[in-house]
C-alpha cells in the first residue's frame, strides 16, 4: 500500500480508501444489495490488511447502520490511531428550520449521533455531504471549526459542492480563522469527468485532497458489455446517473476492456489506474473480497500516456447528474 498526505492536513491515508455505503441493515436504507455485519467485518479486515487505513462513511448510509458496522469492526480489528475514519452530515431538517435549530446545534448534533454510531472518540475526517442551501454558509463553519476545536473532529472535507462553494467557504475561514476544507469528495470517473473542469485546477492551486466517489461508477467500468451483477441490476440510484448517457459511456468502456484485454489484467485495474493518476485517494467500494484484490492491484499499474489518451480522448460533456443535479 502506499500513502499521502491528505491535503494540507497531516492525516496520512492510503491511496485507496474503503467506501462503506455498501454496509449496513439494508432495511434502514435504500440499498437492498448492503452487506451485514459479518459481511462487513470480513471485507474491512481484508482491507486492513492489503494496508487500507482510510475508510469512508456517511450517517445517512443504511439509517446509521454502515457507521455502526464500521465502528465496531475497526474496534475489534485494529487500533483507532492506526486508521483514518471519514464521515459525512446532512443539511438541517425542515423540522429544525421550522424550530430555529441553528446550523452551528445542527451539526453539534449530528457529530455527536455519528461518534456515538461509530463507537469512538474522535471522526478523522468529517465531511460536508451536501451543500445546505437553507442555512447561512457562516453557521456551517462556525459549527464545524467549534467541533475541530473541541477535539471531536481532525479535519473538515466537503462533498457534492461546485468550486466557487469551496473557495467561498474557504475564503470565509481564512477571514474568520476557521478551519480549512482539506479535501473535496466530488463524483467522477473516467465516463464523467466534469470535475475536471474547475474543481481540478481550483485544488490542484489550493492543496487540497481529491478523493472523488464512483470511482467504478457503481460497477459500469468493470463489465464488459453483457455483463451484470446485483448492484448494478438493483442500485436505482446508479441507474439515475448513468443509464441516460449509456450510449456515449459505452464507447469508452469498450476501451477499458480493450486495454485490459491488451495487458492481461482486469477491467476495475485499468479504471483505478488511471483514476489514481489523477487524485488523492479515490473511494472504491467492495462488496466481495475480489473487489479489493482487483483495487489494490491497480497501484502497481502506470498506464502510458498513449493510453490514458486512448481511454479520454472519445469522452464528450455530461449533465450534471445526482445530488449535483437536484442542487442546481
């Protein structure tokens, strides 16, 4: 395994983070191809022990359950100062509006519910999951730099912004000598890139981690044509974002098996490669142990520039699609 830097922080993460949404009671959530705990378990110590520290979660993910499942087994497996735990909050309910709820006692809320799911003292990374159009952008950083402060929290990341929403909230930390985002967690891979467009260069500026979600996107860039699987018959979410564009996808996904075909290796390994050449630590989820195997082989893997060419070049503009989407 290898290790960075995450951002300006000085948390140390592997270049491969486990994303956990595929844990938790799939009848707390919207996801009915979930693993249980015992599931979860294996999967996690199986990344700890390929040398993954970073594992990302989310107090929406199955009602609280994949935090929970996460929580408990990396207490039993490992020890908490040898792993890097992210988590995400959500925007203030209608409720909370309608009560005055503020976004600083929002947040002081939601941490304290998700360090009481995940079991521990402290969350590594806690990110900003979706931009909260409803609360006053002050009151979100004062929240989350009053929890850095208190010693709950390490560090801040966002998720599922634009770039002028990070530099605005950033620029007011600066000013107010609040706490920094140090990483961005945004939707791409190699059949959406639109990331690329602002938010790369915005980062690339500032220092700050790239660590996308989707990196597969939900498993479409590790099938060849025909090829199925659970997640990607029953995942309605994943369907929303790609099924559209599945013409234009398809063209390129015929050049990950083309290169993968032309290597010897598989399809997840060619995606993951050329994404790892691009950011900080990419978010793949695993639902089976080959998942992880296939993803930790992707770092011994350097793509020539002949074929990163030949898997960009025939990539042509997407809609903003998901969170992204209905936020707009």
């Amino acid at each position: 395994m290898k290790y960075v830097n995450l951002g300006n922080s000085d948390i140390k993460v592997s270049r491969i983070c486990m994303g956990c949404m595929g844990f938790g009671d799939a009848q707390n959530g919207q996801h009915s191809w979930t693993l249980d705990e015992t599931q979860s378990k294996e999967i996690i110590k199986k990344g700890l022990d390929y040398g993954i520290n970073f594992f990302d979660t989310a107090i929406a993910y199955q009602g609280g359950t994949s935090e929970q499942y996460v929580g408990k087994a990396l207490k039993e497996l490992s020890k908490r100062q040898d792993v890097i735990v992210a988590t995400k909050f959500l925007p203030r309910t209608q409720y909370e509006i309608d009560n005055s709820i503020s976004g600083q006692q929002h947040i002081q809320s939601m941490v304290d519910k998700s360090l009481k799911n995940l079991g521990m003292d402290y969350i590594d990374l806690y990110i900003y999951h979706m931009w909260d159009y409803n609360t006053p952008l002050f009151e979100i950083m004062d929240g989350l730099n009053a929890i850095v402060k208190s010693g709950k929290v390490r560090a801040i990341g966002i998720s599922n912004c634009y770039a002028w929403q990070l530099a605005k909230a950033n620029a007011m930390a600066e000013r107010f000598g609040f706490a920094k985002f140090v990483s961005v967690q945004g939707h791409y891979n190699l059949i959406f890139r639109e990331e690329e467009r602002e938010m790369f260069p915005y980062c690339k500026e500032e220092n700050i981690a790239l660590t996308p979600y989707s990196a597969l996107a939900g498993g479409r860039l590790s099938k060849r044509r025909g090829e199925t699987s659970k997640r990607l018959q029953q995942d309605t979410y994943a369907k929303s974002k790609y099924d559209n564009t599945q013409e234009q996808d398809s063209i390129i996904i015929d050049r990950v098996s083309k290169v993968a075909d032309d290597r010897g290796i598989s399809m997840t390994e060619v995606s993951l490669a050329w994404i790892l050449s691009k950011v900080t630590s990419p978010v793949c989820g695993a639902t089976k142990i080959h998942h992880l195997e296939s993803t930790v082989k992707a770092l011994d893997i350097t793509l020539t520039n002949d074929e990163i060419k030949y898997l960009e070049e025939t990539y042509v503009p997407h809609k903003l699609v998901g969170v992204m989407a209905e936020n707009k």
